[in-house]
C-alpha cells in the first residue's frame, strides 16, 4: 500500500467561524488572520494507492461554482487536485473510489465536473462512497446546514448510478484493511477512514479535528452541529491515537500535514508533526 497527500489548493474561511468559542487573541497565534479577518485553510486530500485499488479521500472544492460563489471564499495556491495526481503519476480517469467524508462542498465539489452544462462524474471510472444517513442529511437539510451541501455537487452523483454506501459499523472494515468511524458532532455521520500503514494507522481527520490547533479539546468549529457531540468524540479519538500511536492527517491545516500525540499531565497533546513522506521517519 501507498498512501500519498493530494493538495487541491487553499482557500479561506471567517476565523471566528473556524475557531468557535476560542477568542482571537489565542487563535491569531497559530493561524493570523488578513483585514477581513479570514483565515486560509487547506484543501488536502488523500490518495491510497492498495494495488488492487486506488482510493481518493475527498476531493476538494471543484472549480465548476461561478465568480460570484468563489469570491466568498478567496481560492489560491498553485495546486490543484488533477496537477497533484498527475504528479504523482495517476488520471482522474485512474481512480477507482472516491470515499466522501462528507458533502460539505470543500470536501466533494471536485466529485462532479461540468461539461458544456452538463453536470457528469469528475471520476468516470470511480465508484462513489456515502453513508444513508448522511445522504439523507444532505439532501434534506436543515436551514442552519443546507448552505454547505449544494445539490450540484451531490444530486448528480446519484444520477450517474455510481453512488454506493459504505455498510459497515463505527470501526468495521470497509475495504483493504480500511477501517470507518463515524462521527456526528459536525454533521450528521461524517465517515473518518482509519488507514494500516507502516506498522501502525493513519487517522483522515476530515472536520474533526481540521487542523493541529484544532487537537485542544474545546476549539470546536462554530459550524459544527452538535458541538459538544463533537468534543466528546475528540476527546475519545485523541484517546486512542495516544493509546494506538495513531498518525493524524489534517485536511485544513494550512502548513502542519500530520502529527502524533502522547498522553501529558496537562492531557493529549502533541508529540511530533511531520509531512505524510516524512511518515517513516517519525514512527
């Protein structure tokens, strides 16, 4: 198995938004924000390479939305999701899944691309992977959420009959050693892959802990639905990744790709934060 960091690009979010109830003098430190007091963030996904497979986790924001949706949000960096597959040596054409943590639109807009306004498959080889309960959160949204799941990004997906739903139990197998929890403090059944990898696992973090400062238990998301569903299932995670000496992969943090952590008298914190190619190095 190979497993490799695919970067889709940056973009920005409100720092108040993406830090909750941590005030600003604190969060300004580890992530500064610009005039508009936005923050950038990472789009990093991930590849997983079995041999008999190749797996893409999430796939960043897309590039089909118009000027006007794009503007809220300040896209930039030089990377994108087909130049980081293409440098690694893989196609779009060369994924066989695309497991969806979520359907926030950074995390599957690239799922779907638009071809002479026709809304078709990005991955045309690739089965699609959701969770029912989730699905149906997404596609009947509450009035709070329904602004993160934009229809053109998910309805398709179904219309192309390559949707499947991953079947299995909070940390059942679901395929290639591939374990999934599920977590529902920041939306409903948010499927984190669980990953064998050099002796120990990789831990997809998707939005439950998005980046590295986002390890310290009360620095909960203002987007999350059920925040303090989401400190519990951190404090549960950080547990077992301390316990396990599980490596976390951050999809927004903006520099830090991966940390380990270790039990401290002050609690979980951090041990070491590396690059997922610099993996073997640390474990």
């Amino acid at each position: 198995m190979k497993i490799y960091t695919i970067n889709t690009g940056l973009f920005k979010l409100d720092g108040g938004a993406m830090h909750g109830v941590v005030p600003k003098s604190m969060w300004q430190k580890v992530n500064p924000a610009d005039e508009a007091n936005m923050c950038t963030w990472a789009m990093r996904c991930m590849l997983i390479d079995t041999g008999h497979s190749r797996i893409l986790v999430d796939c960043g924001i897309g590039d089909k939305q118009d000027e006007k949706f794009f503007s809220h949000f300040y896209l930039h960096g030089a990377d994108s999701l087909e130049s980081s597959l293409e440098h690694l040596g893989y196609t779009l054409d060369s994924i066989t899944d695309v497991f969806l943590t979520h359907l926030h639109f950074d995390h599957c807009g690239g799922a779907i691309k638009r071809v002479e306004e026709q809304l078709i498959p990005a991955f045309k080889n690739a089965v699609y992977w959701s969770d029912k309960l989730h699905w149906k959160a997404a596609t009947n949204s509450n009035d709070r959420e329904k602004a993160s799941f934009l229809k053109e990004n998910i309805i398709p997906i179904k219309e192309s009959g390559k949707l499947e739903f991953v079947s299995t139990h909070d940390g059942g197998e679901w395929k290639e050693g591939i374990k999934v929890r599920f977590m529902k403090g920041h939306t409903e059944s948010m499927m984190l892959p669980l990953i064998p990898y050099r002796g120990t696992h990789i831990l997809f973090c998707a939005d439950l802990i998005p980046s590295a400062a986002h390890l310290s238990i009360p620095w909960v998301m203002a987007y999350d639905m059920q925040p303090i569903e989401t400190l519990n299932e951190k404090k549960e995670i950080l547990q077992l990744a301390a316990d396990n000496n599980w490596v976390l992969f951050f999809e927004h943090d903006p520099s830090i790709e991966c940390a380990t952590v270790q039990h401290t008298d002050k609690g979980v914190r951090v041990k070491q934060t590396f690059k997922l190619s610099e993996m073997e190095h640390y474990i």
